[in-house]
C-alpha cells in the first residue's frame, strides 16, 4: 500500500497555515486535506483538472488555477471558505501520486462493500 503526505504552505482567510495533503493508493481517487480544525476529500482527478484546464468543480469544490496560484472554494451547510495554495506545490503534489498510481490505473478492493452487500456485484 502506498501513502504519500505533504505538508504544503497555504494562505487562508486567518493568514497563512500549513495543510497536510495525504494520498493513499487504497483510496486512488481521492486525495485528503487536513486544515486546521477540518478536513476535506478532493478527487485526485478534479485537481488535476484544475491545474490542466484552469478550472474544474461546481457545488460544494471548485477550483480555480490562475498564474502561480490555485484557489480552492469549499462550501458544507456548516460554513465556506477557501484555500489558496502555490501552483507548483500542488502541481508536484499530484505528480507524485500519479507516479504512485497512474491515472486510468486505479483499482478499488470492493471485497468490504461486498460482505455488507451479499449478492451485489461491484464490477
């Protein structure tokens, strides 16, 4: 099983933070962002996007790439806000998971799924 974490420099509302960016090929779709006091999990596939096409994301995550920065908005029934980090950082981020598990390559063990769910097929 393969994890990758990171702890990349961010900017947000109160100033600047530290998250920690976790990938874990368990997981292979998502990635998971431990903010101070709350953690959200972005597909690794619409970040991706984001940094390819400058935006990508509606509701709930979007995101915006813009120069060197990338800004993510985040909104939940309890609050929003949003998070700006620095293009390469994140960028190097997801390469990094993509030389982990390629894109396309993504494989989920549904073997869990399937002891809750007797008789439903997961393929």
């Amino acid at each position: 099983m393969t994890a990758i974490e990171s702890a990349l420099h961010v900017m947000l509302k109160n100033g600047p933070a530290v998250v920690n960016a976790r990938y874990d090929a368990a997981d292979p779709y998502a990635i998971t962002f431990g903010f101070p006091g709350a953690e959200w999990i972005i597909g690794r596939e619409l970040l991706a996007e984001a940094v390819r096409n400058g935006h990508a994301g509606i509701g709930d995550v979007q995101i915006t790439a813009r120069g060197d920065v990338i800004t993510i908005g985040l909104a939940s029934p309890d609050g929003c806000g949003w998070v700006v980090f620095r293009r390469g950082d994140l960028a190097t981020f997801l390469h990094t998971t993509h030389r982990a598990v390629h894109a396309g390559a993504e494989e989920i063990d549904w073997s869990a799924a399937a002891e809750v769910f007797p008789g439903v097929s997961f393929r």
